[in-house]
C-alpha cells in the first residue's frame, strides 16, 4: 500500500487486525485511529520488552507520565509515538482518561498470574476493550455506544488471548486465570510450563464461552461512522467458531489470517460505514 504514514506503516507492521478495521474509519480520522494502534503496541510491549516486572511498570510509568504531561499542555516527550500523541490530545482527537485506562489495566500483566476468571474479564475490558472505548471516542461515539464498543473489544482481546496460548508458553506464562486452571488441579505455572495438558484445554473452552457471551453484550446498532471501532469484533466471533468447533487443540500455533477473515473485515466495513 503507497503512502502510508510512519504511524499508519507501524499499525500495519505490528497490528494488522486493527490496521484493517482501522482503514473504514472516516479519511480525517484515520490518522487518529493508527496513532491509537501505536500506542497500544508500546504498551503491549512493555512486559514483553522488559527483563522482570519492574522494569515493565517502569515503562508503563513513562507512558502514564507522557499522556498526563501532554494533557497539561508540557512539551512533549521525544518519542516516535509520543510526539505526534501529545499533538492528538492537544487537539482533542484523544481522550487522554481513555489513554490512562488502557494504561493502568496493562499493570496486571506484570503479576506472576491473572487470579480469577473475574480479573481476567477486567483486564480484558480495560485493555482491549479499552482500547475500543478509546477508538470510539476518536470517532464520536456517543456515551450510550461506549459499554458496547467495550464488551466487542473484550470479546476480540479474549479470541487473541486464547490464539496466543503457545506464545505465552514459550515466554515462560499463563494469562489463564488461577481459579479455573486450579480446579483441574494445575498453577499459572504449570499451564506455562505444558499447555498440552487437558486441564489447559478444558479452561481454554470455558473462556470461548465468556468470548462469545462478550459478542452478545455488544450485540447493538451503532451510529455510522463508528463502525470501525467493532470490526474487531469480526474476526473475534470467526476466531471463538473455530475454537468452539470440535477438535481444536489450544496449544497448537493458530492458523494465520487468511482471505476469508480479511474479506468478512471488508463486508462488515462496507455495511456499517
């Protein structure tokens, strides 16, 4: 694709799924939608990136402080995201208390382990769904669509949680939570160390129930042109079918994206404008 921006380029590198979606966002507010996509990776990362868990609350710390400095009108900070961030939230094309969320809800995973299926729900909501949240504002969502545009984006978190089960287990962790894996007998780190086990499967399949019970908690008409905020949620419900479908094995690599995702993006796209 020709003439991407530097922020549009990063997007599609590092989050095509949301790259995609974010493509049938009204042209002026595009640009907004692929900086939120940035700034979601650099969080994503901050565990990843990091050697233990303080060094990852380090990070998000300085992410916490860019967004307030930015909000307080400081200048901004000489970063590659923080820049042209701290122009959006200056413009009003971000709401800086949905870039703190997103932040703050990135804290539990630098825990050892999520402890219940009701944190994990929460830290879904927060992080992707917040990340719905904050793509909805950008496009004028009214408040009303909001709880939605968050249940789809947990839903979508929920699906690449469980589609990340194998990556996880080679980075030495479970996001699965303690409470489920515990009643089949297994810790956070034993579904690390072998997610072959059964138990792992057996509370991955409990968790595609909760993925899908999200879809139907965001299952309403949104205005147009925010539409682009829950086309997430489409590959979400194709993702939670498959693992709902006889056979699936959640320690085996997903498949990756194919045409039928990208082609069912693009119908959803043209239908809700």
């Amino acid at each position: 694709m020709a003439d991407l921006s530097p922020l549009a380029e990063a997007a599609r590198r590092h989050d095509p799924d949301r790259f995609l979606c974010a493509l049938f966002a009204p042209p002026e507010k595009r640009e907004a939608q692929f900086l939120l996509i940035a700034f979601n990776h650099e969080l994503a990362r901050a565990r990843e990136a990091a050697s233990n868990p303080m060094a990852a609350l380090i990070r998000l710390q300085w992410w916490r402080d860019a967004v307030e400095e930015a909000h307080a009108g400081q200048p901004p900070r000489r970063h590659e995201v923080a820049g042209p961030l701290a122009e959006a939230i200056a413009a009003g094309r971000l709401d800086p208390s949905d870039l703190l969320g997103m932040v703050d809800a990135r804290e539990a995973e630098t825990e050892d382990e999520i402890p219940s299926r009701a944190a994990l729900l929460a830290y879904l909501r927060g992080t992707a769904g917040g990340f719905a949240v904050a793509s909805g504002h950008a496009l004028g969502a009214p408040p009303e669509a909001l709880p939605a545009l968050q249940s789809l984006g947990a839903a979508y978190g929920m699906a690449g949680l469980l589609r990340s089960i194998p990556a996880q287990a080679r980075q030495s962790r479970s996001l699965l939570p303690a409470d489920l894996l515990g009643e089949h007998g297994l810790s956070s780190a034993d579904a690390a160390q072998d997610p072959r086990q059964p138990g792992v499967a057996a509370v991955a399949r409990q968790l595609v129930t909760d993925g899908m019970n999200l879809l139907r908690q965001g299952a309403v008409r949104l205005p147009r042109g925010v539409g682009s905020a829950a086309l997430p949620a489409v590959l979400a419900r194709r993702d939670l079918r498959r693992m709902a479908a006889p056979g699936w094995d959640p320690a085996l690599p997903p498949p990756a994206r194919g045409l039928g995702d990208r082609l069912a993006v693009m119908w959803a796209g043209w239908r809700r404008g």
